[in-house]
C-alpha cells in the first residue's frame, strides 16, 4: 500500500511551476521502477509551453533557472552538496550526461515523522544554508540550477523515509495551501500547474 506523508509540504519556489514527471499512481509516476524516485516531482517553469526563451542551449534562458528555491516543510539540514557546475542544456531536453551524480547539487531536510526531503540541481554556490540549519517552511535556501543529471533547469524534490536517495522508501507528498491548476487540492500529479496560495 502506498504510504503518504503525514507532514503537509508547500511548493518549494515561488510563482507557478509546471509538473513534467510526478504523481501518486503507477502511471504517473517519476520513475516508479526507481525505487526511492518513485513518487518524486519535477517542477519546471512552463510558459505557453516552452520551457526556455530563445535559445535553449543556454542555461540562463530557462524560465526555472535562478528562481529562489523554498523550504517545502520545518525540519533540520542533514546533508548538503554544492560545488557541482551546471550541465549543459540543450534545446531538444536531452538529458545531460555532464555529471557523476544525478542529483547534482542537491539538500536534504529532516522533517517530523521521520520523513526526509531531498531537493535537487541546485545551482553551484547559490545555498543560503548548511548542515545542522533548522529552515521553516518557505524560508529560501537556494535557487534552481541546472548541475546533475538533467533535460534543463528544475527542481526535483521527494521525500522518503531514510535518508537513502534511491532506496529508502518513498512516500506519496500530501500538499497544503496550494492552488492546483486553481483549485484547493492537496496531491499534484505530471500535466498540473501548480503553485502556493
């Protein structure tokens, strides 16, 4: 039976963002034969849809890139990696190789429960916190990058129960105070625009 979180997350940045992969069915899934992946998201910044201007071999042209990255939930920092440059983007969202972590740049948030958030491709040298921090839920504490594995600059976040990214096992994100294609919903799956009241 799948298992959903018992704290309630927000988005983790501002304005509205886009769901390219996620949800809370089989279907929908990140990558469901990915185990820890299994009910991640990735929000991406969709304008009449396009996810860059002008050429999107560059990384600065994608809506996403340098947006402020929110603390989805209260918990404490309990890993950190920054000093991974960007990859290279490419204009047909092909996905970079350029790096030996998927993540890339990434962070994790203990949360009450012992639920576990990790957020990743964070940009290189953009952390406004460090190991052993207490964030509250919508404090900044990075912007979106482009570093890791990835078709362009986004945020992935999952949370699981275990601090292992591709083992530990995944729970279903249960939302709060977000419009969900402009409505009140609490679970978000690939296709919603998305965004925090």
């Amino acid at each position: 039976m799948n298992k959903k979180t018992k704290n309630k997350y927000i988005i983790p940045s501002t304005d509205l963002w886009y769901i390219t992969y996620g949800g809370y069915t089989k279907k929908d899934s990140h990558s469901y034969d990915v185990y820890g992946q299994r009910w991640a998201y990735d929000f991406d910044c969709n304008i009449d849809g396009s996810y860059y201007h002008d050429d999107g071999n560059i990384n600065d042209n994608y809506f996403g890139y340098n947006k402020s990255i929110l603390a989805p939930i209260d918990g404490f920092i309990v890993d950190l990696v920054d000093g991974i440059p960007d990859s290279k983007a490419y204009a047909d969202m092909r996905v970079s190789q350029d790096s030996n972590d998927v993540r890339g740049n990434y962070l994790v948030i203990k949360a009450n429960y012992g639920e576990y958030c990790t957020i990743c491709h964070i940009k290189k040298d953009s952390f406004k916190v460090k190991i052993g921090d207490l964030v509250k839920q919508g404090e900044e504490i990075a912007r979106v990058g482009n570093s890791g594995r990835t078709k362009g600059a986004h945020i992935h976040m999952q949370v699981n129960r275990g601090m292992d990214f591709f083992n530990s096992e995944p729970l279903i994100i249960v939302f709060n105070n977000i419009l969900v294609n402009n409505k009140n919903k609490s679970l978000i799956k690939v296709g919603d625009f998305v965004r925090n009241r």
